[in-house]
C-alpha cells in the first residue's frame, strides 16, 4: 500500500486547481485510482490498491480540504459506495462516518471480485447499513472494519470465500440504549485461521459454527454475543480470556467440545446462567475466572452463576476466581456444595469467593489456599482442612458470619493476615508448630473460646485475636516458648472471660509502642485482677514481675496449682488480721467496766456517759474496719472459687488434647461434666466401666457394650461430687472433671 506521503502528495494535486474560494471536489485522482461523487453516489475506479491511512482526513471524498491555507470540514451526505472492478484493496478509515449516534447516511456498499483487503475502520460508525456482501477473493477483514455498525442484518461471503483473518472489533456493533439489531447467524468461512479480539462482542447473533481452520480466538471474541450454542474445536492452539463470556447457554448440552479439548481459557464461561457443566475427560487445565460472576444481569437474566460441577480427573488446580461472584449482590449464587478431588493440589484466590457452599472439606492433596479464597461464603458453618496443607493466604475465610467450626493441621506453616477476620468461629484453635508468625486481624472479632500457640512462633501481630461487643469470649491462652513479639491490641478487647494466660517463655515478650500509645497486648496498661500469668519456672516469675504489660497481672505463677496455694494463703492472712479486729472490738467492749471507786453517783454518771461515747465512736470505726475486711475476704474467696473452676477446666482440656495423641486413652465426651458423660469404646468380652474417685476408691461398676462392637455408653454422673475422676475399661484410661 502507499506510504502517507503518497496520500498526502495525492490530496495536494486533487484540490491545486481550486480557486481561493473553492468548493468542495466532487471527483479526482487519489493514488492509482479515480473517484466521483454523484448525487450521494460514490464510485471508485481503477486499478490496484487504494492508499492507505491512520487519519480518515486523507481520503479526498470525506469533505477534508485546504481553502486559503485553512483545513476546511465539510462532509458530503454519501447514501451508496460502489467499488468497480480492478480495485484490490480498501485503506483504512476510507469510508468511516461521523463519530456521532447517528454515523453517515451509508445504506449500500457494491464491492468488486478483485477486493483482498478490507481495511481497519474501513465502514466504521456506518450505522444504518443494513448489508454486505464479501467478495470470495477477500483475504482480511480488519480491526473494526465495520466497527458499530448497529443495523447490519446481513454479512453474505460471495462463492468460496478465502477470507483467513477477522480482526479485532470487526463487528462490534456500539454499546447504545435499546442495543442492536446486527446480523442473528453468521457462518465462518472455512478457511478463517484467526479471530480477533472482540471481533463479535455484543452482537445478536445466535449461533454460530467456528471450523477446524481456527487456529486462533482473541480475547471477549464473542462476549455478549447472544449466542445459546457453539462448539469448541481442538483445532485452537491460541485463546484469548473470555471467548464466550455472557453469552446466553444454559447447560453443558449447549456446548459442543472437540475431542482431545484439554484447556479451558480465563473467562470462558463468565457471567453464564449454567446449571451445570461437565468438562471432558481430557482437559487439564482450567483458566481464572472461567465460571466467575462480575455482572447482574445478561440481557434480561439475572446471572446466578453454576449451580453444579464436577473437577475432571486430570485437572490439579483450581484457578484465581473460578467460580467467584463479586460485584452480584442482586442473584444469589447457586453452588451450594462442591467436591474438591484429591488431585487437587491448589486452591486460587477467590476461586470461591461469595459461594453459597454451606460445608467445605479441603482432602491432603491441596497444599496451598489462595488470597481470598472463600471470602464472603455467608452460608458456609463447616471447614475441614486436612493434614498436607501448608499455606493459608490472607482473607481465606473473612467475613463468614456462619463459620463455626475449623481446623488448622499441624503441616500448615504460613498463615496470613486478616485470615478469619469477623468468622464467628466457636471451635478452639490450636497454631501449630512450623508457624513463626500469627499475622494481624487473623482471629479478630472471631469467637473462639480458647488457644494454644505453638513454640515455633515469634511473633503475633496487632490486633490478632482482638474481639468486640460479643465477641470477648476467650477464656484461655497459651503462648509457646519461642515467642519474642507481640503487636498492640493483639488481645484487644477480650479479657472479659479471660481466666488464665499461659506464656512459656523465659524472657517476656515485648510490645513495640506500647510505650507511646494508649494500650497494650490486652487493649489496656490495666488487667483484670482476677486473671493469673502462668509462666515457666520461678526465674521466669521475676523477670515478668518486673516487665511492662506482664507485671500487673493480679498473680504470676508456674503453675494452676501453685496460684490456687498462693491464694489459699492470702486467704488465710486476711482471716487472721480480721481475728485481730475481733480481738481488739472484744477489748473496747471492757472499757465499760468503770472503776467507780471514790466516786458519787453523778459522777458516776457522768464517767460511764463520757465511756459509752468514746465507746460508740471506737465501735463505728472498728465496725467499718471489720466490713473492709469481710468484702476482701468475700474477694478472695471469689477469686478462688474462680481460680479452681479454670483449673477444672484446664485439666479437662489438658486431658482432651492428650486422649488424642495416647494410644492407650479412652474417649470421653464432655470433658468436665455436669450430669451424662459419654464414653467410645471397641467393647471386648468381659470389659467393665468402672470409676475411681481422687483418693483411688472404686465408685462406680459397670458392665461394657456388647463385645465386639464399637458403641457409646452412657453414665449419669449428676449425682458425683464435682473432683476430678478416673474411668478405667480394661487398659485403657481417661480423666475427667465432674462440675
């Protein structure tokens, strides 16, 4: 094609014979060939190809000329084009309309047999032309040839077409109110080998059969598109995200995969109403956001999203957003349950974003869990995440208010923050050893009733168990030995149940601000009197007397029994200092027998008068001296009452964790009990139930389930006194705590 110069040089020549005042041309020379404008026809001759350009203004028949060395606009009305034979090509913007709703008047477009080439922007914003017909020998049609051409009913290809390239937006109608009404079937030559990228976005076609010529599909080639069906040949070695993307297909039957199909691009089946779609056999991989949701609605459907799906067998990741709805408040999502196959080796973010999924069992085989991943999930109450799994990323399971119970297995090393921010988890949490960092807002305003942190952690960032309004409902901690940091507030707001802080380590953690800012671990540079600082030996004890934060706990121990002792004791000192005051009102009352001796009998009188005031004034303030010391003594009596409840509670659970891991403990349920316990056995003949009390003594026989059998038996215990007891069957042993 000519070079922009050639073109420019052309337009020169067409407008040099004109006058100072000339009018616009109606005919000329532009490169090799002629052109003639006649009663809004225009017809262009010659032979070759017509120079090409970037700039519409260069094509003398669009009104763009030089008056008196001004650049004149003044566009004809062109109602019909016909290119005679001998024309090869059509440059680019040769006969673009107005960018304006209405385009140009263009309702007729002849081409020759010889054309090869239609050009980008060729019969762009031509918006009432109604049809065309593509001569056989046309090789290209380029990027927005007939870009908005909102009215086009009807594209014929003439004979055996050799078209190979349709270019990007070649037949994207514009976005206008009331849509379009743009050509409802299309038949692709077979011997096209590319589609560009939105080449039938939007348009109103219906159906549509794609060759085995395809070779590449570009990017949103028919998004939009009103299609209810196609086929997907094996022939594509090229695919752009978001072929098919809000198209209007309803199920699997309506697609037709080629055999051996073993990718499904990014976006394929975006903004999609499918109620179900089973994927080939074959395929291997599935790209992000293939089924997501970002839209309300497609044409008159609300968009729900898939509703069932089945992994294929070869497929080992689920992609970033494969089945995320964000943005798409007004349909719920229809998935509500999902098998994740043990291939499955990765979860990507948001893969599951705003699902209804209300149960979720993540098997061994994933290792990792993306960003985001159930973020939103509002109806998920169960997560069981299996022992293999080594990374949690950030916002996996935030903002599920209908989470209740979770696991962390001890593979896990990495979790990130904001993890299961405002879940309102009810089940205890244990971090695992291999993770060195509780990243911040992980557990916040969850509601988790205790945790244990492994040794392996460093760290624990701000705000990363804090709770507010109903969520204070930690009533034990226990931090690891190889702590070092944690952040302000990381406890913020949930001591209002908190009963006993475990830190192993020897050397107190410090909190960097804490100093500055108006707080600490526990939101506040005051603890609660009644919560007791368990640490690891007594050199430990005098270090953490001594730190910040640490030392105002209202006791510092090595152990729940050694704190209870201590108590005891103080107990004990208050009793015997109110025997003082006793000791000394007894003293005051004998000032009452006077020595009269000597005296008459009004000043007898008058010394037992002066007695009996000094007296009463010694008694009010001895009687407020002796209530002072009764509502300490009721205090701490209250604090150890509180304190031996932790302790029941704490044992219990120590048993709990430890019937797991013994291969000689017996199941019991629950752990401490208040009236039924419940106990889980393999029965073998001749087993009994039988239970000591804390002096040894047997106070309770039984005879055990059927043997041979697995089963649970059930003993009432509402009449034991509350201690602690032990249930033997057989070998096999359990502890527990009677309330």
């Amino acid at each position: 094609m000519k070079t922009t110069t050639q073109i420019l040089l052309c337009m020169l020549i067409s407008v040099a014979s004109y006058n100072a005042h000339a009018q616009q041309p109606t005919s000329g020379t532009f490169g090799e060939l002629n052109w003639n404008l006649t009663d809004n026809v225009l017809t262009i001759s010659g032979t070759g190809e017509m120079p090409d350009s970037t700039r519409l203004q260069a094509y003398p028949w669009n009104g763009f000329f030089e008056d008196e060395g001004a650049f004149i606009n003044n566009r004809p009305n062109i109602h019909s084009i016909v290119i005679e034979e001998g024309v090869t090509t059509i440059g680019s913007h040769a006969f673009r309309g107005p960018a304006t709703a209405a385009g140009h008047a263009l309702t007729s477009v002849t081409l020759p047999n010889t054309l090869t080439i239609i050009g980008e922007n060729a019969f762009r914003d031509a918006r009432i032309l109604p049809a065309i017909v593509i001569p056989a020998g046309v090789t290209v049609i380029d990027s927005a040839a007939f870009r908005n051409n909102n009215l086009l009913a009807s594209v014929t290809f003439a004979g055996t077409s050799q078209l190979e390239i349709i270019g990007a937006e070649a037949f994207q109608p514009a976005t206008v109110a009331g849509g379009n009404t743009m050509f409802s079937t299309f038949t692709i030559p077979p011997s096209v080998h590319t589609i560009g990228n939105n080449a039938f976005r939007n348009v109103a076609v219906t159906s549509i059969v794609i060759p085995p010529s395809v070779q590449t599909i570009g990017t949103s080639a028919f998004e939009g598109s009103h299609l209810t069906s196609f086929n997907v040949p094996t022939t594509v070695t090229s695919w752009g995200g978001r072929v098919f993307a809000g198209t209007r297909i309803t199920s699997a039957a309506d697609v037709d995969f080629g055999a051996g199909l073993t990718h499904i691009p990014d976006g394929m089946f975006s903004n999609i109403n499918l109620t179900s779609m089973d994927l080939p056999a074959t395929i291997e991989s599935i790209g992000a956001g293939a089924f997501a949701v970002t839209t309300h609605t497609v044409g008159p459907t609300a968009i729900s999203g898939i509703a069932s799906f089945t992994f294929p067998p070869l497929v080992t990741e689920i992609a970033d957003n494969l089945f995320n709805k964000s943005g798409a408040a007004v349909a719920p999502s229809l998935l509500t349950s999902i098998t994740i196959p043990n291939t499955i080796t990765r979860i990507g973010s948001s893969a599951f974003a705003s699902s209804r999924l209300t149960t979720v069992t993540i098997p061994g085989s994933v290792k990792y869990i993306g960003t985001g991943a159930f973020n939103n999930s509002v109806s998920l109450t169960s997560v069981t995440l299996n022992e293999g799994l080594d990374t949690i990323q950030m916002d996996a399971f935030r903002n599920i208010s209908t989470l209740r119970t979770v696991n962390i297995p001890s593979t896990v090393t990495y979790l990130g923050a904001n993890l299961f921010w405002s879940s309102l988890i009810t089940s205890p949490i244990v971090i695992p050893e291999g993770v060195t960092v509780v990243r911040e807002n992980s557990f916040r305003n969850t509601r988790i009733p205790s945790v244990v942190i492994g040794n392996s952690v460093t760290t624990i960032e701000m705000n990363a168990f804090s709770g507010v309004g109903a969520n204070h409902t930690l009533t034990s901690i226990e931090i690891g030995t190889g702590i070092e940091t944690i952040g302000l507030f990381a406890f913020s707001g949930n001591t209002n149940n908190l009963g006993i802080v475990t830190v192993r380590a020897a050397v107190p953690p410090v909190t960097p601000g804490a100093d500055t800012l108006s707080g600490s671990v526990f939101g506040s540079p005051t603890i609660p009197e009644r919560i007791i600082l368990i640490v690891a030996d007594e050199p430990a004890i005098a270090a953490y007397e001594e730190a910040p934060i640490w030392q105002n706990f209202m006791l510092i121990t090595t152990s729940i029994s050694d704190g209870i002792t201590a108590l005891r004791n103080e107990i004990a000192d208050l009793t015997s200092d109110l025997g003082e005051v006793e000791h000394f009102f007894g003293t005051v009352v004998d000032l009452l027998d006077i020595d009269v001796e000597g005296l008459g009998i009004g000043d007898i009188f008058w010394e037992i008068g002066n007695a009996i005031d000094d007296l009463m004034e010694d008694i009010n303030t001895l009687e407020t001296q002796l209530s002072t010391c009764q509502t300490d003594l009721s205090t701490c009596q209250t604090n150890l009452s509180t304190c031996q409840a932790d302790l029941a509670t704490c044992e219990a659970n120590q048993s709990s964790v430890q019937g797991h891991s013994g291969a000689m403990l017996l199941e019991v349920y629950p752990n401490p009990v208040t009236n039924e316990v419940r106990i889980t056995n393999e029965w073998a003949f001749g087993d009994r139930v039988e239970i000591f009390n804390s002096h040894g003594q047997n106070v309770f026989s039984q005879q055990g389930g059927a043997p041979g059998t697995t089963s649970e038996l059930v003993i009432n215990m509402s009449s034991f006194p509350a201690g602690t007891y032990i249930v033997r069957v057989g070998n096999r042993i359990a502890r527990i705590v009677k309330l």
